[in-house]
C-alpha cells in the first residue's frame, strides 16, 4: 500500500487531498473520513502536523509515503516543491534521515513540470529542494510534495490540482533512473532539478551549499547513500554551486565510499 498523508490543520494540504478525492475517484474506508482508498493507494487525513509524523509508515504498514503539504517562505514565492527529509547535519538519533525515495520524486516532479504548463501556472516555480525538516525516522521510502509560500497559493485550486496529479503518478505509475544523492547549490536546488527532468539521474537527498560549508558531514553523507532506496551509489554534484576547499573534502569522502561522483 502507497500512503499519501495530509493534515486536516493544513491548507495546501486539504486542498491537494480534495484535488484527488475529487479527480481520481478515491472512495471512503467507512472509519469517519480519515481513510480514503483507490486500489493500493490509501489517503490519510491525520490531525497533527505531517513535519513530525515519526514512524507513520510502521503505523500503516505503508510500502511508501508520500506527503502532501504547505510550503513555507519568506519571500512568498508561488512554487510547487519536492524534498526528502531529515538533518544533513548528521544530528539526532540513526543520524536523522528519513529513507528518500528517488524514482518517485522524479516521477512526481516531471508531472508537476507538465502540470504547470497545461494549467497555466506560469508564475509557479517547479524545484527540488535540500533535505530538511521531519520526520527523520520513516524507514519506508518517502518524500514530500508542496505548494508554497503564501496562504492565497495553498489554497489555489490548480496548484491543488497539479499536485494532486503529480502524487497520483507517483503512487501509481512506474519509473526508472539511476538513484544519486545531490550536493552542492542553493535550498532551492535548480540544477539538480534540471538534472532530474533532463537526464536519467534520480536524486532523493541533498546537501545545499550551507550545510557543506558548515564541514563536510560524512558519516550524514555515507548514512545518506544508505537512506536512499535503490542501491545508490551515485553522487550528482552542482560544481560551481560547492567552493573549492568544500569540494576537494567532499571529492575525498565520495572517493573513499566507492561513489561516483557526476558533476552538473
């Protein structure tokens, strides 16, 4: 079973989980509007917040979990965003990353590419973005999908509806790609999301510039290539997006676990 979680106290949420109730035919489980199926899809209306929904795939028996969720920002930019979750700083307990899931965050962010040009969302920006927040500790694979900044986009109905189209694929279609983990670049992560609509490399984790500038972690970088599903062995780097000392540190550790290391 796919769950697809949504909170009830969040906007974008709600709205994206009204898109696929209303547009693919998911149908009540009869436990008072908390369950909703479709095949081997199930949606979750839970009460608390997604961000520290820790070992919600154990509860479920969940094969993978997709999040639908707001997106916060302070430059209030309209975007529709993809991320895995956990510290990339390496704290916390198991070292704080949740297991990325990269050939369904391909999957959901080319179709979030198409839906933002058949629904005219030109003003939407369509991005990976670094691995942040909770939950650290969901061992099925699993990502989260969101529409940011601002109140008036999370409850726009076409942002609901493209990633209402966009978590359906995922959840429900197959996909290839070569699973990587991205360094380097800004929060919002453009060159690997490039990468990952225009060539064959999937990519779950990532470490923006800001952490690698912190020290380059690498018991979080080796624990990350363990947290991404699909036997990943593969480093997808924005070059410029690393200084030099950073990177020369990083080359060293990718060499030393066995990586190859892809430069964007």
């Amino acid at each position: 079973m796919i769950a697809i979680i949504a909170s009830r106290s969040d906007p974008a949420a709600m709205n994206i989980a009204n898109a696929l109730i209303r547009g693919y035919g998911f149908r009540g489980a009869g436990d008072g509007g908390s369950r909703y199926d479709r095949g081997g899809i199930s949606l979750f209306l839970i009460d608390g917040e997604a961000t520290e929904a820790e070992g919600i795939d154990r509860g479920l028996g969940a094969e993978a979990v997709i999040f639908a969720s707001r997106h916060r920002s302070a430059t209030r930019l309209p975007c529709l965003t993809i991320h895995a979750t956990g510290d990339p700083k390496g704290r916390g307990a198991g070292g704080g990353l949740a297991m990325a899931d990269p050939i369904r965050m391909k999957i959901a962010l080319r179709a979030l590419s198409e839906a933002k040009s058949e629904l005219g969302l030109e003003g939407f920006m369509v991005s990976l973005e670094a691995t942040h927040h909770g939950p650290r500790s969901l061992d099925a694979p699993s990502f989260f999908i969101e529409i940011g900044s601002s109140e008036e986009d999370w409850s726009d109905p076409k942002a609901g509806e493209a990633v209402s189209r966009a978590i359906f694929s995922a959840a429900s279609l197959g996909g290839s790609g070569i699973p990587s983990v991205g360094f380097g670049g800004g929060h919002y992560s453009m060159k690997h999301t490039r990468a990952e609509l225009e060539s064959e490399y999937a990519i779950g984790h990532i470490f923006p510039k800001y952490i690698l500038e912190e020290g380059v972690p690498r018991a979080a970088i080796e624990l990350a290539f363990r947290r991404t599903a699909g036997d990943c062995s593969t480093a997808v780097l924005d070059w410029k997006g690393i200084k030099g000392p950073q990177r020369r540190a990083l080359l060293e550790v990718l060499d030393e676990l066995g990586v190859e290391a892809i430069r964007i």
